[in-house]
C-alpha cells in the first residue's frame, strides 16, 4: 500500500511551486533551480526531490497556470452576458501580459517549454473563438471583425514593449482599451470608456 506523503512534503512542493511561478513570471523560465531553492528558503536537494528535473518545475507551474486560464475561460463561456464576458477575457490577458511577462513565451507556443501544454493552448484558443462568436452573433461585437482580427490584436498586446514597467504597462492597457473599442459594435462602443477601468480591477 503506498503512503500518502507527509504534510510537510505537501506543503514543500505547493510552496516551491508557488515561488517558481512568482520566480519565473519576472525573471522568465531560464531561472536556475538553485535560484528558486534560495529564493523558497529550501536546499537545492529539496527542489529535485519533487521535481526531479528543472523541466519537471516549470511543466508544475505551467500547467497550473493552464488550469486557472481554463477555468476562467469556460465560466466566460457561461456568463449570459457574452460581450461582457468577451471584454473581460481580453482585459485579463492584457493583465497576464504585464503581470506573468516571463512566463508568457511558453503559454503562448514561443518557448520549448510550452510543448507541454501545446494541447490545452490549442483547446483554449478554439474556446476563444467560441467566445468572440457568441458576442459577434449577439450583435455586440462589429460584424467585419474576424476572430483573425482579434489574434491579430492579442499578438500585439502580447509583443507590446514601451521601455520601463510602467510605460509598458501604460502601453498595454491603453492598446487594449483601443482594441476593445474597435471591436464593439456602435450600441456597445459608448459604454465602453465607462467601463474599461472597472474591468481592469476586476480582471
């Protein structure tokens, strides 16, 4: 019969991936293991007796971070409301892009690490579309607009750089205003300035 691990193991390893996640959102995924047992106040053996690779570290945190993205999407997809749920979804990928910038690159398919997670990236973008179809057929969102229209206006918030933080963050959340805005079919486009601020709070 196998024992169930101790509960201080169980909180080692939550605690560890917690800091890699927080670790490697700033200072991306090539952060070395040594530097995330320093920055846990845990030895390196402590690491990769959890993990017994640094691969097998960033796959815990990516798919965490996978899991989180799915549950949101899908109550999106829930909300009765598809326009709201839609501007939401894109101010809270925004949100991602300032505050999770290293590990973006594997959630997006740019970084070898994010093979792991090509599948659920894949299940996520189709949930996407649904989402922007829902709000087009509603008559909330500008007919012309294509769900290509909208990659095309994610990749930009994703590749978006404007020097220091804080004018990147600046940049981030001004673009995606614009591209909320551009998107929103006329009886939608007045309400949107009154509530891009508050979505950005929530989000």
């Amino acid at each position: 019969m196998t024992r169930k691990p101790r509960t201080d193991a169980e909180h080692n390893r939550r605690h560890l991936v917690a800091v890699a996640r927080a670790a490697f959102a700033a200072d991306g995924l090539d952060l070395p293991v040594h530097e995330i047992a320093r920055r846990a106040g845990l030895g390196v053996a402590t690491v990769y007796r959890h993990f017994p690779s640094r691969q097998d570290l960033v796959t815990a945190v990516l798919a965490e971070q996978v899991t989180a993205c799915r549950a949101r999407m899908r109550a999106a997809l829930d909300d009765p409301d598809p326009w709201r749920a839609l501007r939401a979804t894109i101010h809270r990928f925004a949100d991602g892009q300032v505050r999770h910038r290293g590990l973006n690159q594997a959630l997006l398919g740019s970084h070898p690490a994010g093979a792991a997670i090509a599948g659920q990236r894949r299940a996520q973008v189709r949930r996407l579309e649904r989402l922007i179809e829902r709000a087009r057929s509603a008559g909330h969102v500008r007919p012309e607009v294509s769900i290509e229209d909208v990659r095309i206006g994610l990749a930009a918030i994703a590749s978006l750089r404007a020097g220091s933080p804080e004018r990147t963050e600046a940049a981030v959340r001004r673009l995606t205003d614009l591209l909320v805005a551009g998107m929103a079919a006329p009886a939608r486009a007045a309400d949107q300035s009154l509530t891009s601020s508050a979505t950005h709070s929530t989000w």
